[in-house]
C-alpha cells in the first residue's frame, strides 16, 4: 500500500528553472526519505529529513516537512539536465518505508 | 560506499520455469528487501528479512519465496513464473538500530514469456 503520494506526476522544466515536487502521506511518520531513480536503474537515497524537523538542505535540494499537513516538498534549484529522473518520497511510520508512486522530472538542455 | 549487487540486470525466462534472483550486500546490513517495480503502481515490497534465515511477507509475497542462508546474500525465487511476475525487481539492505535509509541495488528486469 503507498502511503506517500508525489504530485505531480510528471515535470518537465528547462535547464536552470528550479523544480518543485510534492508528497502527502497519511499516517504519522518518524522520518521521510527522498530518493532519486534513474531511468532503468536502482534508487538512490538523497536526503532524510526527521519528523521534528521543518527544512533540511543538501547541496541544491531542500526539503521541507509539515506534520500538521502531512506534507513534504522537494525543491531542486538551477536544475541540470542531469538531474533528469524519477522522484520518490518514502515514509517511516516505524516499522517498514513505504514507497509513492514518484515523480518524473525532465530538464531539458 | 554501499553496495549492492544483483545477479543480471536483464533475465528472460519462460512461463513455469523456476527463476532465482540473487542480492549480495557488502556492509554487513541487518535488513534486506526485495521490490517489484511496474508503471503506475510504484515499489511494491515482497519479502523481507531483518536477520539470517529469517524472513517476513511484505505487501505482495504471492508466487514468491526468499531465503537468507548468509547475512550478506538475500535470493528472491519464483517457484513457477507466470507472465505476470514481468516486472522490475529491486532489492535494497539497511541498518538496524536507526533511520530505514535503504541502499538499492541496480535492478533486474525479468521477462517472463
């Protein structure tokens, strides 16, 4: 079962623009997780942020959490044609990560 | 760094055939995962195991069993494959004693026909 759900589904922005995702959930969580899944490839865990803190930065992503919202965003700044790739929240209610169904980011050049 | 293999990265099998997937990790994780991935539905987790020989049913363990003989290897095995089990299959370990963060292997792209 997902417990977080990115919006949107899909992006598409142009090098340089920042991009912002989106992730809900629906139980009370201990800590959310971002990674990052390149096209055919594994997931990579980018950023955790606790459930008693609001932002978190990493280089050029920051991370925001509202509990009250059950809520989490994802902000990518000057995004590279690199950072093209599926997005996915993860949750940790405390006893296993669920996963949302991502979203799919394309910068393009 | 973490590592985590996967024994191929494409497999075309035939339907009714036995197929293991195998997971090797080289940080002395505790936790190891097994996931299918397909469009729309996200990451799904089959299995799990927090300790050798141990294991747990995740979301969708149906037509699925693992087995954990070694800490560091985790197989994934498809008794009898049907062509619904064509999908991407993830395995990922973790610590125990903190934050689930998983490390995930590249990923096995399975064919059943």
């Amino acid at each position: 079962s997902q417990q977080g759900e990115e919006d949107p589904q899909a992006l598409s922005i142009q090098e340089g623009e920042n991009a912002t995702m989106n992730c809900s959930y629906k139980t009370s969580i201990n800590n959310l997780q971002w990674y990052r899944q390149n096209s055919g490839r594994g997931l990579v865990h980018l950023i955790l942020i606790r459930s008693n803190e609001r932002e978190k930065h990493s280089g050029r992503l920051r991370v925001t959490l509202d509990t009250s919202k059950k809520s989490s965003s994802l902000l990518i700044t000057a995004s590279r044609a690199a950072d093209t790739a599926s997005y996915f929240c993860a949750t940790d209610p405390g006893n296993m990560l669920t996963f949302g169904g991502g979203t799919r980011l394309m910068v393009k050049p | 760094d973490v590592k985590v293999t996967q024994s191929s990265r494409y497999l075309v099998k035939r339907t009714g055939e036995k197929v293991f997937l195998e997971c090797v990790q080289d940080m002395d994780h505790e936790n190891m995962f097994w996931y299918r991935q397909d469009p729309g539905l996200g990451l799904r987790l089959i299995y799990f195991s927090y300790d050798v020989k141990m294991k747990e049913k995740g979301d969708i363990p149906e037509g699925y069993s693992v087995s954990r003989e070694k800490k560091e290897r985790f197989s994934l095995i498809l008794e009898s494959a049907s062509t619904n089990q064509t999908s991407m299959y993830l395995c990922a370990s973790s610590t125990s004693g903190g934050p689930d963060t998983q490390y995930f292997g590249p990923g096995t792209r399975l064919t059943v026909l």
